[in-house]
C-alpha cells in the first residue's frame, strides 16, 4: 500500500528497492561540522528496512508515519529522553534522507523533528545528541525566564535573535547579552559570531539580554553622572554638548575625546551602531573589541542630551590595561592618546580579519600614479576600517643616497600629519641679579641669549646690561628656600627651564687696601638701613635680601667656594678671607659690636655668650666650649678661616659685644632636607663645607622679631628690560606645511640603508603630501626635543578656520572632476596650557547638529565664539573635507544666562583669558 498521510503532505514513494539504495547511500556519508542529522526511533527505522526488503508495497509490515513517540519524554514539553543510546534507541539520518523519509511517510501530528547538528569537538566529529539547554531572560525581569536548546555548533547570534523573537525586543533597540552561570558570576558575550561551544556556554546556564537605556548607559553598568540641578531625570540639553569629569590628571584624554566626538564620520558611524557588525574579536594586534565597545559607550552618553557631564572611567580603565603606559594618573600627551586610540579603534573595527603577508616594491622609475595605487591597494588588504576610511592620506617619500645618487621612492600611509614650527634661534631668560653690594637690591633683568649657548653666554648677556665682567659672575638655581643647584660657566642653558629661579651672585677677588678698622664708627654704622634689616636698630641686611625668600637655608657648595657667606643672595669672594673683610668693611660693622654675630655670619660655632650656646645646643650643633673672654691658638685655627681672621682684627668688638647682647642667629651643619643628623658636623662643633655642603641659619625668635624686616627682605628692582613686553611668535599654517615638506638629511640615529652602497647611509629625505583624507589631523609639534634643548614653543599659529586650501601642496594633481576638492574647514581643537613638566589640556569642537562652538575644560562646557579659537595654545588641528561636512539642521542656542549653573555659559574673551590662567596653576 502506499504511504499516505492524513494531512496529504506525504509524495508517491519510488519502489522499495529505490527507496532503500537511496538511504543507504545517504547513510555513508562522512560527518561534516554544521551539518545536520536527525534522529529515528529504531523501531520505526527497524519496520521500514523490513518493509523494503520484502519487495512488496503491500506488506503487512508497512512502518507507517514516522513515530518518535518512544524517544520523548512526554509529549507536551516534547523533551528528548536521557541516557538514550544510539543503535539501541535511535539511530541517525543525515539531512537529505530525513527529508526524503518525510516526504515518503509523513509524520506523526505535533511531534517536532528531532534535528541535530553535527559538532566538531577537540578529539572528535560527532553528531551533538544532547544540546546546551539554557534560559533566557531580559535584565529588567530576572525572574520571568523561557528554557531553550541551542547546539554546540549555534552561534551566539542565534540566542540573540531568539530573545528578541520570545520578548518582543525592537530591532532598532541597542542590546548586549551576558552568560551567567551563578547569581554572582557574569560574563559578557561580546562576539556574536562565536560559537555556543566555543564561548564554554552549558546547559543549565542563563543568558541575560540587557537594552541600553536612553541616556546611552547601561542599566548594569550606570556610571556616575554629574548633575546639577534637582530635576537631573529630566534634563534635556544639545547632543555632544557633555563635559568629561576629570578623574586625575586625565584632562590630556578628555581633550582628545572631545576632539574625535565632535569629528561627525566617526560619531555618526557608532550612533548608528554600524560598529556592531565590524567587531573584530580575532585580530592579534586589536583589543578584542574592548577599546571600540569601550569608546562606543562614551559617546553615546555624550550624545544622549541627557547629561552635563559623564565619568569616563571605565574608558580610561581599558586603555590602561592595553597601553600600560597610560594606566595610573601621571599628566600624558594628548596626542600620545590621540594616537593610541585611532590605532586601536582601527584594529578593533578592521574589516580584514585574516592579513596576508604583502611584499612591498620600490618605484623603480615607474610613473609615480601607478606606485601610489599600487601601495593604497596594498594598505587596504590589510587594513580596512572605519579609521581608514576617515583619517588615512598618503604621502610620498623620497629619499637620495648621498654616495652612489640611488633614489627609492615609496608611498606611506598616514592618520595625522605632525608639522614641525618654525624654531627661533635665540631663547628670553629671565634672571636676578644680585651685586655684592649689600645695601643694593636684587635686579631682575630680562635677556636674550643663543638657545644652544652656555651658562657663559648668559653672562656675558648679563655683563653688557651691567657692567661687570663675566668671570666674576656666579649663577644658581634657587628653590625652596635654598641653592638648588650651582651652575657651571660651560653647561648648556638648555638645562635650565624658564620657571627656574635664577640668581646671579657678583663675586670679586680680595682687595688688600680695602681693610679697615671700623670700631670708631660702629656706633653710626650700627644704626645704617641695609637690606632686610630693620633701621631703627640697624642689622644683618643681607641675610635675607631678595625674592628667593632665604630664611631658614641657605645651600654651601664645597665645589663653588663662593658661597662661604651667610648671605642668601649677595655672595662674597671665593675665599673665606673676603667674607670677613667685606662684613667687617662694607657689610655690617654692626656686627663689630656682636662678636657672636659676626661669628655666626661667618659660620663660627664658638660662641661666648650662653644665650648663644644654648640656641646652637639645641640647634645640634656643639660649641666650642670656651667661656673665658682670651682663647687657645689652637681652638682658634679649628674655626673657618673667615671666621678666624675675623676674630683676631676685632677683639675689642668681641668684648663689647659679650656685654652687651645675644646672637641674631647661629649656623649648623644640615641635610638636604634642612635637617640635622646625628654625627653631623666635626668633633668639636664645628663643620666643613667640603664634607657637609649645607648650612642653615637658625634665628633667635626675639632677635628675629626685633630686627628682621621681612617685607624688605623681599623687595626686588625691576630693570627696565622688564618692561619690554614679550612678544610671541606668529606663523602661518601654511609655513609649517612647507616646513613638513623641506628636505632634510636624516640623523646619525636614523641612517638609511642603500640597497646599492649595502651599508648605512644619511639620506636626503623629502615627504610630499599625494592624497588626503576625509578628516585631516594637524598635529603642531610644540614640544621642541634636541641634544641642545628641550622645550614647549609658544609660537602663535595663525590657523584658517574655513577654507584652509591644500591644493598647492598636493603632488597628485586632479585628473577629473570627480575627486573631492582639497578645501578643509576646522570642526576642532585641543589645546596644551603651560610648559614642558605641567599643564592643562582643553579644546574648542563645533557642534555637528547646530554648528555652534564650545570650550571643552574638563566637566565644564562653554560657548565660545570663533575669534577665541586661534591661541597659542592650540596643538591638535581637526579639519573636514567642505564637500564632507553636512550643514546644521537644527538652529545654533543663544546663550542665556538662565543655563545651568557650572555648564553652559557665555564665555568672553576675557571670561576665555582668565579660565586659560586658571587652569594653568591646576595641579592638572
């Protein structure tokens, strides 16, 4: 009889024979990865073999429709038996002869087929009985749950869409999903293109779809959101007019990522979600699609107009743990980041999942046409992505061997172009200047020196404005109350940086005739204004003359013998005799009626009045024991030799002075840190420069109190070179283009080799700029590097902000009127405020959506208007294609001062110039 089927679905079979070569052959083949086979109760395939090969159509043993009924276990779940055993319970058919039983015999009603697919496991291929049931659910309702079975070989895309199907999730609505195997251990399932088996998904695990809340958050991942006014559920603001806060020192990051969010081709592509679909999970060099989702969810949060300002710190998070360089919170480079991200985002997004290996060609005399096309083909089988398609040019390089004239000319890609500014030759150092006259004020003079010169030349500059000669010039370093560092007359001034404190101490040899007693003038002298001595008692001036405000340290240097004085600015001869005889002749006679303060000037520790002994006691420093008014020659050779001589001219002065009062202060032998130390000094109390360069002068309260003016002490006189006003450099753009395109030899650390000559040779170098990207990156290289000097140039870069026009500098000329023009206008700016050790990052970006501009400084967001923009500050250019750039749809906000307080605010030139010298004194 003929297999027919209540619900007429089956087809007239073949004969019996037919039927069973059929499926016999179909029986053969080999398991294959992905495909599918589909399980039989051994009864029912048992029957149908018995059936054939009877030979007779109308046999009683006729199987009927396929009935699986013995391999469920129960018919309303339809759940496959456990522990069934192949051969025994079951046996399998693959695809093409289920679909042909089907067709000949039908199947029994509401009984589902039994697919399976074939998995292919570490040891084996085998056909995957027993699938991965899992749960599903949506992360707003844990607890409403639906069983499902996927095959090992399933891709997670499959589970995607079947929650989408079971929940009615929107197609348009952005979703990940997570796999969690207990309630407290979650991981997400980044690549939907992996398989269930390769992700380790199991059954009885639960996956988890989470939908992307509106404010372009994660429901399980809400960062802090700063908000500043009590309706924070139900602000509204302009999409990408969002502040970054910022986390430590990471305003270089929120600079640059204020820059790439207002860049609208790259915006727009993860707005849309087109990123979704271009996750590259497999490449080696990329960040298995982190740094791209990572990047993705900060600006949809900026671009919700739901926030003022969001927290980037699972960003920043990610590009630590891929760039180690960045992780912690040390100020970076905003184009260091800039940099980094593009190449990562590049490779996360890289539509080339598997690269050849390319073997590049030099030009060899071809037309130049043909080498570029070829090297962009080339760039392209390996690197294909959304960076690529906004932000690489390509440029021409030549270089010419010096020796045998053999030329090589290659196209380079690139994502940024790195101009260098025109260097000045001469460099503005400001200085004091300090004369050995103690009466006089430092000066503070402003000069211009060679930027590759010596500590010699700043003399010598120094010497033209006033008249003393070079070699009798000293000059220091001055920080944190003390001579940080004495300099040498032939060390570069590239070692000294323009917020170094600079002290210029005039020194002078001994002159025999100036000796004098002054014991019948002390009287007068004693009551004589100095510098930083009060006037009414008349005393110790230059101990603390000067804005270097010396009034605990001063630094001795056992290698400049000039600094034996106590003075902190003035410094006396070179020998210890000068010091005494320009206290005793022109400093202060009225230490002549102190024997112990012209001791503790001259640094003695022999002290003869127990007030001053004590104060040196507990000062640490030990006196020399000697109470009685005549000493031993030989405790007398132990004191410093100024300190010595000093004694021996005035004995009357010492006698007088012990009657008469107490030190203004003692001296001792300190640590750098201004500190003494246990067994510091000599044995008997007294000390060396040689093995202890530093001193500290330690003040008596009273006499401190009494005669210290410390108003006066700080005073200085500003020379009238001060008053020239210092003006910056301006250049074009256009000049440091051409710059970018000079020819240049290249440096001994970077020599060519010459396939001709087979060695290494210093090549002459030319770059010209062939084709140019969408989006075009100015990098102006501020930061000056060389073996002579390391600074930040504060050249003023006269930048257009429309119509900046490259046809000039582009080798390739237009063949036809298709090629897009070579007309850029600026969409952003990230600026650099302060020097080379410190400073503060922030940026101007133009609103995609109205057109408008704002200044980005961290969490606060400003109008600006477009005057302000070109500062000397600026350091990243971001320009795009006019025939790119959509034109506002939507009408530019009017600034109004009824915006939220902290967030968008009108900003005036002089609002811009005072937030500019703010942010320079952060800490940031």
């Amino acid at each position: 009889m003929a297999a027919n089927s209540s619900t007429g679905s089956a087809t007239e079979p073949p004969g019996l024979e037919t039927q069973w070569r059929e499926i016999d052959n179909l029986n053969q083949q080999q398991l294959r990865s992905g495909d599918s086979w589909y399980l039989l109760d051994k009864r029912w395939y048992d029957q149908w073999k018995e059936y054939v090969h009877t030979g007779d159509q109308n046999s009683s043993s006729y199987p009927g429709k396929i009935d699986n009924t013995e391999l469920y276990e129960d018919l309303d779940s339809y759940h496959l038996k456990e522990r069934l055993t192949e051969n025994e319970d079951f046996v399998l058919v693959p695809a093409e002869a289920w679909h042909k039983l089907l067709s000949w015999y039908d199947m029994m009603d509401d009984q589902p087929p039994l697919e399976r697919k074939v998995v292919d496991l570490p040891s084996t291929v085998k056909v995957e009985v027993y699938p991965v049931e899992v749960y599903l659910c949506l992360s707003s309702n844990l607890e409403s749950t639906v069983s499902a079975r996927f095959s090992r070989a399933d891709k997670i895309h499959a589970i995607h869409q079947k929650i989408r199907q079971h929940f009615n999730v929107s197609e348009t609505a952005e979703s990940r999903l997570w796999m969690r195997s207990t309630d407290t251990s979650s991981e997400r399932l980044r690549n939907l293109n992996m398989t269930v088996l390769d992700t380790c998904l199991s059954s009885g695990m639960t996956v988890i779809m989470e939908i992307r809340n509106a404010d372009g958050t994660w429901p399980t991942s809400r960062p802090q959101i700063m908000r500043n006014s009590a309706d924070e559920d139900s602000y509204q603001g302009p999409p990408g007019v969002c502040g970054l806060t910022n986390l430590g020192n990471t305003c270089f990051m929120n600079s640059a990522l204020q820059c790439l969010s207002n860049t609208p081709p790259l915006t727009e592509y993860f707005l849309k979600n087109s990123y979704l679909e271009e996750l590259n999970f497999t490449n080696p060099l990329g960040m298995k699609g982190e740094i791209a989702e990572a990047y993705a969810d900060v600006i949809k949060q900026m671009w919700s107009g739901r926030h003022y300002s969001v927290v980037p710190r699972v960003f920043k998070t990610k590009v630590g743990h891929f760039a180690s360089q960045f992780l912690g919170y040390q100020q970076h480079d905003s184009q260091e980041l800039l940099s980094f991200l593009l190449d990562g985002l590049h490779e996360d997004l890289n539509r080339v999942k598997k690269k050849e290996y390319i073997e590049l060609r030099d030009a060899d005399g071809r037309p130049d046409q043909e080498v570029a096309e070829e090297a962009w083909h080339n760039h392209l089988r390996r690197n294909d992505s959304v960076i690529v398609d906004t932000f690489h040019g390509l440029f021409k390089s030549t270089l010419v061997c010096p020796e045998c004239n053999k030329v090589s000319v290659t196209f380079d890609p690139f994502c940024y172009l790195s101009v260098p500014l025109p260097v000045s030759k001469e460099r503005v150092m400001e200085v004091f200047y300090v004369s050995l006259d103690p009466t006089a004020k430092p000066t503070q003079y402003r000069l211009i020196v060679p930027k590759a010169g010596r500590v010699i030349d700043l003399c010598a500059a120094l010497s033209q404005a006033t008249g003393i000669p070079p070699n009798q010039m000293a000059v220091a370093d001055v920080f944190n109350h003390r001579f940080y560092r004495i300099y040498q007359t032939d060390e570069f001034l590239s070692c000294i940086l323009d917020r170094d404190d600079i002290f210029v101490r005039y020194v002078r040899p001994l002159d025999p005739s100036e000796e004098v007693e002054e014991e019948e003038d002390e009287e007068e002298l004693y009551k004589a204004q100095t510098n930083g001595v009060s006037d009414d008692e008349g005393e110790e001036d230059s101990e603390e003359a000067g804005p270097s405000k010396k009034e605990e340290e001063t630094q001795e240097s056992s290698q400049t013998e000039e600094q034996n004085n106590c003075q902190s600015e003035a410094s006396p001869s070179s020998e210890g005799e000068e010091r005494a005889e320009e206290e005793e002749s022109s400093s202060e006679p009225d230490r002549g009626s102190s024997t112990e303060e012209g001791q503790s000037a001259c640094g003695s520790t022999d002290t003869n009045s127990q007030d001053a002994t004590d104060v040196d006691q507990s000062a640490g420093a030990e006196p020399s024991g000697k109470e009685e008014e005549d000493e031993d020659e030989d405790e007398e050779e132990e004191e410093p030799a100024s300190c010595a001589q000093a004694n021996k001219r005035l004995p009357g002065r010492r006698h007088y002075t012990e009657r008469r009062k107490k030190a203004l202060f003692t001296m001792q032998a300190v640590n750098s840190n201004g500190t003494t130390e246990r067994g510091m000094g000599e044995a008997d109390g007294s000390f060396s420069f040689s093995s202890q360069p530093y001193i500290a002068i330690d003040w008596d309260p009273d006499m401190k109190k009494k005669y210290y003016n410390e108003n006066e002490a700080e005073k200085y006189i500003k020379h009238q070179s001060m008053d020239v006003p210092h003006q910056q450099t301006t250049v074009q753009l256009q000049e440091c283009i051409e710059l970018f395109t000079t020819v240049e030899t290249l440096e001994e650390e970077n020599p060519w080799y010459c396939p001709t000559c087979k060695k290494h040779q210093l090549a002459t170098k030319i770059l010209d700029l062939w084709s140019l990207p969408e989006v075009l990156i100015i990098h102006l290289k501020r930061f000056s590097y060389t073996k002579y000097s390391r600074e930040k140039l504060d050249t003023i870069v006269e930048f257009p902000l429309r119509d900046l026009d490259f046809s000039g500098f582009l080798l390739k000329k237009t063949v036809n009127s298709t090629e897009p023009p070579c007309r850029y206008d600026l969409i952003a700016v990230s600026n650099h405020y302060g020097g080379l050790r410190d400073g503060h990052y922030t940026s101007y970006a133009r609103n995609k959506d109205n057109g408008q501009w704002y200044y980005f400084d961290d969490s606060k967001v400003t109008y600006a208007r477009e005057e302000q923009i070109v500062t000397s500050a600026a350091y990243l250019l971001f320009y795009q294609r006019q025939d790119k750039i959509r034109h506002p749809t939507i009408p530019p906000p009017i600034p109004s001062s009824t915006q939220p307080e902290n967030h968008i605010s009108s900003q005036t030139r002089d609002g811009m110039d005072g937030a500019a010298s703010c942010v320079s004194m952060e800490t940031d």
